[in-house]
C-alpha cells in the first residue's frame, strides 16, 4: 500500500507561485467536479491569506494520478512563519523548490532549502513565471546550483530533476530554450517526476504504532482534530492508544474518528496505515509533536525542534478612556486563554508572564508573525494593547549576543545611495552588489535584527515603493549597542474631545497628523508625528471663536492636507519605548503609556538619558 503512496511539500520564496501551482494540479488532477465554482488560491482559506495575498498557515491536500496518491503540503513563504515549514517538513519524504525564473533564489528560498537538506528529503527543483518577459532561467538555475553547493548539499541531493512551469496555465516542461519548451500542454511531467523522484514511504505497517501530530484542527461535532502522519503501524477507528505527551507521561484514548484526505475533502476511513497523512479525532488534550502510539509497547517519536524566537512584544489590556466600547474580550483572563489557545497550533511563539497580571510578553519570528496574531484576535472581538517589538538577547560566555539577519534589497540603480545610508544609521553592513543589468541591482547586508524594526515602512517611502525587501535570520551575533531610533517625537492631544478640522488646521504643519476632523481623542493620545525630535502637547479639540468683527481672514476656506492613516504593521513599527498601539475591532490608535501630561516624563530627557547610559 505505501507503494502508491507519495508525500511531498511545496516550499519557496514568498510569492513565487506555490499555492498557485497547487490549485493548477487540483485542478488537473480531476478532484474539482466539472461543474464546480472553484476561486483562485483555493488552498489560502484563512481570511487575513486571502487578503494579504501570502500563505499564513501550512495546509495538506491530496490527489490521485493514476493509481498514487499523492499528499502536498503548501507551506509559508516569509521567513516570519519558519515554524510551519518546520513541522510541514517532518510529514513528507521530499520536496518540491519553487524558484521564480526572474527573481531566483531568495533568503527564503535558502531558508527552506537548508531545513530540507538537513531532513535529507530529495528536491524537485521547479523554475516557475518562465511567461515574464524577464525571465532567466539559465542563469537562475546556475544560481540555484550554486545554492546547493554553498549549503553542502551531497551528490544524491545535487542530482535534481529540472523543470519548468507555468503555474498560472497549468503548463510544466521538461526542457526550455530561448525558443520556448517541448510540446507539453499540461502538468503531466510534474506529475510523473513527483511518482518517479520522490521516494514512497518507508514505513512497516506491522512495526509499533508510531502516529505525529504535526498540526491541530477544531470541530464542533468532534472536538480537537489532530492532523498528523503514521510513520510506523496502522491505525483501526475505535483503537485504544497511547498519546505520549512532551512532559514523558503516556495518556490512553479511544480513536473515534479516522480521515484521509482528498483536495480540499476528508474522507472518513476505517484503516490508515504507515506513510499516509491522516486526520485523527477522539485526542482530546493532544499538542503538536506528540505521538500516538501502542499504550502496552509506547514507541515515541523525537519531538519537532522548532528555532528559538528573536523578537519580543508586550501584550496587555487595553485601559484607555475609550477601552470596552467595540470589544467582546476585554479583561487579563480573556487575553491569557487566547494566547495560550494559539500556543496550541503555533509551534514558534512563546508566552512569559510578566511582573503585572494583565501584560503578557509573546515572543516569535518576527513583526509579521505577531502582527497576524494580533489581527485575528482583533477581528474575533479582542482589545488589547501592544508596546514597542523588542529583540531577544542572550548572554553566551559572559558575552551578550543579539540575532542577526541577512537582509536582500532589490531596488532601482537611483536608489543605491539612500538605502546605504539608511542601512549605515541601523549598523548595516554590505556583504555583496549584484547587478543584472536591467536597471535594478540586488544588495545583501548583514544587520542586527533590531535594524529591521520599522526599516521597510522607511526604504519604502524612500524609494517610492519600488523596493522589494527580504531579510532572513542568519545566525548570532556580539550586541552591537545602542542604535539610532525615531528621530520624531510625537504630537500628543492634551485633552479629551472631538478633533476639530480648524485645530488641525493649525497644527499641520507642525508635523504630519495621523487622525481627521471628527475624530473622538483623549488627554495622552497621540495624533501626529512632529517635525522634531521633542513630544508636543496639542489641543487638537479646539474650535474657531465666533465674533461679530468682521475681518480680512474671516472667510479664508480652511484647507487641510490629507492625513495618514497608519496600518497595523506601520503602528507598530512607529511606536517608542514609552508608547502602546491600543487594537480594537474597528479602530487603531497610537497613546502614551502614561496618558497624564504632568506624570510623563518628556522625550528629549528620554533621549539624554538613553544615550548618557553606558552600554
């Protein structure tokens, strides 16, 4: 049976095209019916993927070509979501690399491909987008050679079967010149390499159970599903197991329920055995990287080793003036058993407790990571407040290091200048220039990952968006000290009230505004950036006074500039030390952490103070 069996992932760069290809083999593989309303990316379901455009979550599907069935694994492609390609990586027996025939390898192309090559699954290498107009396929294949051999890859590894698609069409070849492909039409040759190159699962149905949990769903009717892969064994419904639980001890349960998959389908089975993919119900209480396995002969599987977070946020209750007026969740309790019901499913944050009872300190990959969380629990009806991203340092022989990250900017040649400049000021070093000669150059620099925070909202507006910017985590590195903040301080209202368009008429040019006319503020709220490095308390409530003298400028239109309105990403990237981001379900508002004028301490006695301590 495990003949007929091929599990394989999909793994890539962000946006070069895997869900893509994986709704074109869905689709030619026969699973949709012929009349059936597909929408594009069936795979991104998640409401935040579909709007954003990126895979969040890892999702496994499966289909049939001919007589085997083959089970994918689409996976994340930004670097913030390596947990999933992680545990996406411990179900399958090989991968699939996707490159962009244009763009090339990537950081995170290098990034899975590592994780890949250290599981010693063997690659399908699949150069796609060979329809752009700027394709190189030749010279990306030479790059992704030498990929392989910077990451030591053996000679089996090396010797990878080629091909290139057309994911949007459906189209895959075999071989591909100046003048196009061979004659293929479809995705037949994918399909018959996966069969060919990827080994079947080497698994003995009759050995000990031995079942991973690499992922958790939800049912109503069936409580806690665990989604996992038999390694070793076969499964029966109606089974008495044993979970063996990451802290050592072995619970028993009976298995109610047993599915495999098929497209975007489960199909209830009676038997599964080793080397399929599997849904399992009746696990209540089972976490992610536990095993299922012979209560009489417990067998366990090494758990998944997940990287260590680098990046730090403050979670707490949302106390602000206007706190509890869109919210369902409002209270320490409601945000503790939220983070710790993602900790089941999100293998690559942490939750610490802190010194008060309503902040949490959550940690992860990155600033996208987190600021995905904090958008679900916003759009389930949670307040909460969020305070400045901080990285993770640690003391190793006496020394404190901090994360360092290879960042990859791909700008126009005109903005070479401006981005080695912003770059220095964050102690960013470059490592390599490349220049394809089409008027973009592609730059690599080694920066602390503290450099990053509120860099890409910067080197965009600086190079007018035409910058594409990848960063991934490269290893450790000795603190490099303290390094170069908001140079603004903020426009703080200094009253609670309604934003007026005549006070915001007068304050404009003092800085940019963040709110409009009409907006409801309160004393310590922060309603601009200001043009200097100082805060400035505003009344941003005041209205124009009504005489009966007549003068020149009595009836001067009052004109105002359009303000900014900040997202998610943007607010949390502009925030200092002594700030919060307050997250409601329909607002965002930046405030001082200590709202009363009298009790804040002032910016410019912050900054002194911060540059007089000795590091």
């Amino acid at each position: 049976m495990t003949q007929n069996i091929r599990n394989i992932a999909i793994i890539a760069h962000v946006d070069h095209g895997k869900t893509t290809l994986v709704d074109a083999m869905l689709r030619q593989s026969g699973i949709f019916r012929i009349n059936e309303a597909v929408t594009d990316r069936v795979m991104d379901s998640n409401e935040l993927e579909r709007e954003r455009g990126i895979t969040i979550l890892a999702k496994n599907t499966a289909l049939f070509f001919h007589d085997t069935r083959i089970n994918i694994v689409d996976t994340p492609g930004h670097s913030d979501f390596g947990g999933e390609v992680e545990r996406a990586l411990r179900m399958v027996d090989g991968v699939l690399l996707l490159v962009d025939a244009s763009e090339g390898p990537l950081p995170q192309t290098r990034y899975v491909l590592q994780k890949a090559l250290q599981a010693k699954l063997p690659p399908i290498v699949v150069l796609n987008k060979i329809d752009r107009p700027d394709a190189r396929p030749s010279a990306v294949l030479d790059e992704i050679y030498g990929l392989f051999i910077d990451l030591d890859a053996n000679e089996d590894q090396i010797d990878f079967p080629v091909l290139y698609t057309n994911a949007k069409i459906g189209v895959a070849h075999r071989r591909w010149s100046e003048s196009g492909g061979d004659d293929s039409t479809d995705l037949t040759p994918l399909f018959e390499t996966i069969v060919s190159a990827v080994p079947p699962p080497s698994g003995d149905p009759d050995a000990v159970l031995q079942v991973q949990v690499t992922n958790l769903d939800y049912s109503d009717y069936l409580g806690r599903i665990a989604i996992a892969r038999v390694f070793q064994g076969t499964l029966h419904r109606n089974d008495l197991v044993g979970i063996a639980k990451l802290k050592g001890d072995l619970q028993t349960t009976r298995i109610t329920k047993l599915y495999t998959f098929r497209g975007l389908d489960r199909d209830e089975a009676e038997t599964v055995s080793a080397g399929d993919i599997v849904a399992v119900a009746g696990v209540e209480g089972i976490q992610i990287g536990e095993t299922i396995t012979d209560p009489e002969r417990p067998a366990p599987l090494e758990p998944l080793l997940i990287d260590e977070p680098t990046l730090a946020m403050v979670f707490t209750v949302n106390n602000s003036p206007l706190s509890g007026r869109e919210g369902q969740w409002l209270t320490s309790r409601d945000l503790r058993d939220r983070l710790q019901k993602e900790l089941l499913t999100n293998v690559s944050i942490r939750v610490d407790n802190t010194d008060t009872p309503e902040s949490f300190r959550v940690l992860g990959r990155g600033e996208l990571q987190l600021a995905i969380l904090i958008e679900t629990m916003r759009r389930e009806g949670y307040e909460l407040m969020v305070g400045k991203p901080e990285i993770v340092v640690h003391t190793e022989n006496g020394k404190r290091v901090e994360p360092l990250e290879m960042l990859v900017i791909d700008c126009p040649e005109s903005y070479i200048g401006i981005i080695m400049e912003s770059l220095g000021t964050r102690r960013g070093e470059l490592a390599q220039m490349i220049n394809h000669g089409s008027g973009r150059v592609r730059m690599e620099f080694r920066i602390p990952s503290r450099g990053l925070i509120g860099l890409r909202s910067q080197l965009l507006t600086e190079t007018r968006g035409t910058a594409l910017i990848n960063s991934i985590l490269a290893g450790w590195t000795d603190y490099v000290g303290e390094m170069a903040s908001r140079p603004t301080g903020a426009l703080v209202a200094d009253r609670s009230g309604v934003s007026t368009a005549f006070a915001l008429w007068n304050l404009q040019e003092r800085g940019e505004l963040f709110i409009g006319p009409g907006v409801e503020v309160y004393e310590g709220m922060i309603v601009g950036d200001n043009s200097r490095e100082s805060d400035m308390d505003v009344n941003i409530t005041k209205e124009k006074k009504q005489t009966n003298m007549r003068a020149s400028s009595a009836d001067e239109a009052i004109r105002l500039i359009p303000h900014r309105d900040l997202s998610l990403e943007q607010a949390i990237e502009y925030i200092a030390d002594d700030e919060y981001v307050e997250i409601t379900p329909k607002s965002l508002r930046l405030r001082k952490k200590v709202l009363d004028a009298k009790k804040r301490p002032r910016r410019w006695q912050q900054i002194r103070a911060s540059t007089e301590t000795p590091v």
